[in-house]
DNA sequence: CGAGACATTGAGTAGGTTCAAAGACCGTGG
DNA sequence: CCACGGTCTTTGAACCTACTCAATGTCTCG
C-alpha cells in the first residue's frame, strides 16, 4: 500500500474489526473507497435498528456492541433468529425486503453503507464479493447448528449452550485477549426474557436452568448481568 | 449463443432444473465448460449421500427427487435441517468439512461437480457465484423462518407449516404444472418419524395432528403417503 | 426513597413425550 | 395367490418437562 493512501485511510486502519470484518478483504485504493461510502451510525441500547417490513436501505457491520435479530408472530410471540457481534454483518444484500427485526441489545456502533453502493462494490471488488460469500455460508452453517439445538435439545442443553457460545464470541472481540482465552468475566447483555426468545423457551424456565447450573458450580455469577464460566469442560458437555 | 454450442449442449438445454438451478446463470460456451466437468449420479431412496464427518469432494445440483439433510446427535436424537428439491444444491463450498448427514428421501438424480472445478469455475464466471450468492441468501432466509417455526411453533402450527411448504414446492417442479397452482395429490416422501425430525416433534405427535387435520377437513389422505390439500386457506392460517 | 423494570421462586397445569400394543402396508417366497 | 415378516403407522394411557399464573424479591435511576 502506498503512502499516499495511508494517510487518508485512518480511521479503518486502526478499526477493531479490520482484521475480522468484510472490509478485511480490500487494501489499499480498494478500502479507500469503500471508506467513502461508510457512515458510521450509534444506537441506544433498545433502539430498532431494521423493522421487519423495511424496505432494505443500507448494509452494515457491527463494530462494537451487540445486535440482535428476531422474527415477531403477529399475537407476539418472538424467535430471536441471530446475535451479531463484532465484526458481523446486518442487512439482506440483494434483497428487497428485510425478513426481521433488528434491535440494539447493547449501545451499538455500525459502519453503515447504503444498499446500493455497497452492491456496486460487491461488483468492482470481487474478493469482497468473495468473503460476502464465505460469510453468508458461515452464517447458514450457524443457522442450521441453531436448528438442531431449538428442536432437539432439552431447556438445560440450550442453557448451556447459550453461555458457551457468549463465552466463545465474547473472547475474540470484547476485550481482545489474544489467544482464544476465554476472558474471566462475562458481561451478558441480554434479559432473561431475550435468552428465552433465543432459545425458544420462557424466560422463567431460563432462570431455573441458570441457577441450576450455578448450583452445580459451572457458572458463577458476579451480578444479574456479570457472570464467570467456571467449569468450562462441564459446560461443553452439557450442551452437548 | 450460437449454433456450434447448441449441438453439444443437449442434454443441458433440456434439463429441468435448466430454469432453476444454478447453471440457469450460464449460457452458451460457459454452459459447455460447466457441462464437461458434470456428472450425472443416482441414488435409491434411503441411501447416504454425505455422512457427517465426510471431507468434502463434490457439489451438486438436486436433478430429480428429494435429499433430506439433518445433524444427527450422538445419542441418536436427529434433527432435519433442510429438504433439497430439484434445482437446489447440496454440498458445502469453500469448506474444508462438511457438517451434516445428507441421504436420499426418495430416488434422487444428482447434477456433480467436483468440487475444486467447481470452485474453479466459481472464478471464471462471476454470474455463477453471484447466483450461489443469492441463492445463500435465501437459504439463510429460510433456515431462520424454520428457526422460528421450531423455537415458537405449537405442534399443529408446525405440521401444517410442513404440508404448506410441501404443497408450494411440489408445485413448482413436481409435475411441471405452470401456474402455481397447487398440484391435487401430493406424494409424500418423507415417514412419519422424518416429519418429525424436521419438526422437532415425535412421530406419535405427528401421526395426531395429521389426524387432527385430517378431521378439521384440511388435508384428505388417500394413502398413508398421499394427500391432497382440500382447504388452502385453513391450511396458510393454522401455520400461522 | 420510591417507582418501574427485571429476576426469582413456587404451585398447578398442559402440551407433547414415552411406553406399549395393535393395525396397515409392502415385498418376498413358498 | 396367499402367508409371512418386517417396517411403518395408528391409537391409547401414563408421565414429565416446560409453561402458566401469581407472588415476592432485587436492582437501577431519577
């Protein structure tokens, strides 16, 4: 990359998720331009982010915080069909309309690109077509792991399975410790209720297994909110 | 295209996913490439297509029949994570494993590639992976709608919505009946217990709310593996 | 300190599972 | 052609996991 671009590139360079995020696929003139398009965007913890009849306007990538996506039945029952972290990314490229929800769970910072620039970019950059692609199989890969657990797991299983896979995520991102450690303290920023709607259980039935596995000494809890994974091998096994 | 390709192209051109399935996104000289690295395969109803752990080696089309795909537990619990009809594809591209079992649900025609060539082409025909692409998109569309269904569905919303997305996508390749018009019998090929592993239920559960159905006036059997829709409209409703 | 949202806990219930037995269907071979 | 065996399906009864309803406890923030 030549020194020229350099300069003008700042903030991407020093990004969090340069390393994780599709932009990872551009250097040099290529990100530059793709710098230009990019909004960055805040939300409140709470705030809507997609409504589940949007037409779709922009793309983006979560650079800090955490998203969360449902689908909601007209009498209000509620499937929480994906959490994205850092380094995710929202919004349905080449399609009109936006199949859900999209919610803050936490403060929340996107890089927005509006939808279709962002496609012509898909276009003029074939590597970054290329990680759409990588990612969008990864992300049908996660979706159908989900399936089995929603229909075949019992409430302690997906419990379990929950806050190892907050644990998982939690380490590569939030505070950056190196080498697939799992940092000691978890932050969860989802309500009992959200866990429910995650895992298709109620929020009460959530409560019980979360005692039951502090009980058993797997998980140790600071707070409501903070909570250490302190069997880590237990935790595995019981997810199954 | 011209008439120097069409000769060699034969069976391509006739096929009848031509419409549907990927190589729709190629024509001419590409589809001639696409034609020579092709394999035709067959398989009997029941046999393994991909077992769990398999290292990848080819990709294909679904020609003809249905390929059910599912994890399966080591305790033997079993959860279908998506029926293949003709035109969609099978097999994990960009991906070093394969993470779940495929088998043939009925006698199945298989359209080949070797993956690597696949890939290859991937490459050389930016309108093929875009297709791919979109096509992703959709099946990821479609596993979190089935993430809703086995989350926060009861067991009779969840078996009309199975014969409901039988009836749409029998229609649309089965007996090549335009349309969109919902064929009058529909031949099932899946058993009670398969039902159920894509429900999320037990055969027993199954075998209860077809008879349910059944008596509501909404699907007539003429067999244990035949049925009709005989009220559409109930049928959308109870699936909510 | 008080209000409101969130979390915990208990008791009773119900939807779906489990277990068990009988019935239907299909291909095979006598 | 019919009897036989195996697999799949149906149906019933008992049971259990997770849900519902309700009351109480805890945290946070103005």
């Amino acid at each position: 990359m030549d020194a020229f671009n350099t300069a003008e590139l700042g903030r991407c360079l020093t990004c969090i998720i340069r390393d994780h995020g599709l932009c990872n696929a551009l250097s040099g003139e290529q990100l530059l331009s793709f710098k230009q398009i990019a909004r960055r965007r805040h939300y409140k913890s709470g705030d809507l982010i997609l409504s589940g009849d949007d037409k779709v306007t922009f793309i983006a990538g979560v650079v800090s915080g955490i998203v969360k996506m449902s689908k909601i039945f007209s009498d209000g029952r509620q499937q929480i069909i994906g959490l994205l972290f850092p380094s995710d990314s929202l919004g349905r490229t080449f399609g009109a309309h936006n199949p859900y929800f999209a919610e803050a769970a936490s403060d929340v910072e996107l890089c927005c690109f509006e939808k279709s620039s962002f496609e012509g970019m898909l276009e003029d950059f074939p590597g970054l077509k290329q990680r759409l692609l990588e990612q969008t199989l990864d992300d049908l890969d996660a979706a159908r792991d989900w399936m089995a657990l929603l229909g075949r797991k019992t409430a302690e299983e997906k419990v379990a399975s929950f806050f190892l896979l907050l644990a998982q995520r939690s380490t590569s991102t939030e505070q950056g410790c190196g080498g697939g450690l799992t940092p000691d303290i978890i932050n969860l920023s989802l309500k009992r209720s959200e866990i429910g709607d995650y895992l298709g259980l109620t929020y009460e039935t959530v409560c019980r297994q979360i005692r039951s596995l502090s009980e058993q000494g797997v998980l140790e809890w600071t707070s409501k909110r903070r909570f250490r994974v302190r069997d880590f091998e237990s935790l595995t096994e019981i997810a199954q």
